[in-house]
C-alpha cells in the first residue's frame, strides 16, 4: 500500500459525502484512508503517514484540514513524498490555485508539479507553514467571521463575512511593512500575501502562479467602507483592482517583515495563526520555492469505473 488518503468527515458542512463514498468504493482496497478526529488532528496523520513510508499522502479534505496536512508533510522533511489534493470544502481555493474546477463526470489524476511554500514566524518563535494565502487585518477578521455562519458554503459563505467585517470590524492600525526590504508606514485595512490567486472565493491575486518562486502581494489601507463594497464585486468575479488608487499596492516580492501597533489577526489558509487575544505584532515571511509535490486529483461527486480505468493509466507511466 502506497497511498495514505486523509480525509475530514464534515468537510463542506457535511455536504461531500457522495464523493467520499465514491472515492471509498474505487480505492479503498489499495488506499489507506485515515478520518481527521479533532483540530490539527490532520497535521499529525500526514506526519505519522510520511514517516511510515507512504509514496503518496492526499487530503480529501476543505482548505482548513488540506493546510493542517501540508504542514504535517512539510515537517516530516520528506521532499519525495508526493501531496495529493482532493477538494471538499468551503472554498476549496487551493485546488483553484491548482488549476482544479468542478467538471462534472470527469476524474483523473493530473501530473505532479513542484510548487511554491510560504514559512511565517511571529516574534515569539511560533511559526507555520501556508500553502496559498497569508491574510491580516480585515482579511483574517472575514475568516472569524465566517467560522460563524453555518449554513453556507463557498463564495456566499465569505461573501456574507465580508460583509459582517464591513460592518463590525472596521479598523486601519498603523503597519510597517517590508517587501523585500522596501518599508512602508502606514494604516493597514488588509494585507494579504499570496501563492495563488484566491482567498475565501475572492481573487486577490489575480496574476499569482504557484510554482515562480515569489508572492503576490495586496496591501490595502486607509479606504472607506463604501470603497470596499465598490470593490467587492471585482474581487469576486477575478476582476481588475485599480492600480493607481493612492491606498491600494500590489506586487511581488520574496520576504516580507512586518511591525504592527496593534495585536494582529492572522490567517493562514484559512486556518487562524494568530488572535488578537495572543498579542502578536510582529511577523517574518518567507517564500520556499518548489518545497512541495503536489498532484492534483480531479473526483467527481459519482465516482465511476472510468475513474478507475483512468488511476491505473496514470500509475502505469
């Protein structure tokens, strides 16, 4: 057995049980599937499984446990091992990074590809892997936000915490932030630093690539509420921000440091790094390039005996 399937039982608000059942039913005698049990349970599965020797550990799981098991192989310092992704969650924008839509009636195993890893330390010594985005500001208060709402998925979830944020968690404190050593002073709305282009549903990266060896990065400042509802509907569809707007800039960069005068919310894929409870201030992030195999699988919700033909093809080559 070669391959370690690691998967969350109520990914997608319990919605993505036809395709785990599928994903059961046409590999279960040759996979080893593994059920996350608790938070950052996920993180100690992919470890647990790397260390054992498995070729291939995937994660059918949101962009919350899917991080949690990046983490896990990144730890265990096995560069061989190969990352499969199999999309149930929320907003599954990872696997859009990965050039994943949803086509219905279509399973294969696409080619392995080496992407880039993100490495974020606070100045207490904390410090975590991101495989997609790093989010502050507004950006992490969306994803508190959206840890309330319960009977939403995808982009109306984080539409919906958008939209909360802009009304109960409105703020601009006072940032220094270095891209690449270039610094700038000034009130922060959001940051958000970026290996793929999509963040909660929304497109903040548009021109972001996975595998350049750089973040894309999108520091907003000092706007107005109406501003950002203007805006909003440009982030949803992949549209164009303006990039003459005196409070918006975007860019590229490999390191980026960061001083903030009030205790900061972070959010790294999803998944929280930091609360404003925990006092954090001070970051340091760094870009790893092509840290991280990666094959993408694609599973429809009805999985087939075409599905199979198409795995044992792949595994011929």
């Amino acid at each position: 057995m070669t391959t370690c399937v690691i998967f969350n039982p109520v990914a997608a608000r319990r919605r993505a049980r036809a395709k785990l059942e599928g994903l059961r039913r046409f590999l279960g005698a040759e996979v080893d599937f593994r059920a996350t049990e608790r938070p950052g349970h996920g993180e100690e599965l992919a470890l647990e499984a790397a260390q054992a020797g498995f070729a291939t550990v995937a994660a059918a799981v949101g962009d919350g446990t899917l991080h949690e098991v990046a983490n896990g192989l990144l730890r265990a310092n096995r560069p061989e091992v190969t990352f499969g992704v199999i999309p149930l969650g929320s907003a599954n924008d990872y696997a859009f990074s990965l050039g994943q839509e949803e086509e219905p009636g279509a399973a294969a195993f696409a080619d392995t590809r080496r992407v880039d890893v993100g490495w974020v330390q606070a100045a207490t010594g904390k410090d975590r892997y991101f495989v997609n985005t790093l989010g502050l500001g507004f950006s992490g208060l969306v994803s508190v936000e959206s840890r309330r709402i319960v009977w939403l998925q995808g982009l109306p979830l984080y539409g919906l915490a958008f939209l909360r944020t802009l009304c109960f968690h409105f703020a601009s404190p006072r940032m220094t932030v270095a891209f690449d050593g270039q610094a700038r002073s000034a009130p922060t709305l959001s940051l958000t630093i970026a290996i793929g282009p999509r963040e909660g549903g929304f497109v903040v990266a548009r021109d972001a690539v996975i595998d350049d060896g750089l973040f894309d990065y999108l520091h907003a400042g000092k706007l107005a509420r109406w501003e950002l509802l203007r805006y909003m509907p440009r982030l949803a569809t992949g549209g164009e921000l303006p990039r003459d707007h005196p409070q918006i800039w975007m860019g590229r960069c490999r390191e980026v440091d960061l001083d903030s005068e009030a205790p900061l919310t972070v959010h790294l894929d999803g998944e929280f790094f930091a609360l404003a409870e925990q006092s954090i201030r001070k970051l340091k992030v760094r870009i790893y390039p092509g840290r991280l195999k990666v094959q993408n699988w694609k599973i429809p919700s009805s999985a087939g005996q075409a599905f199979k033909g198409r795995k044992d093809n792949s595994q011929k080559r």
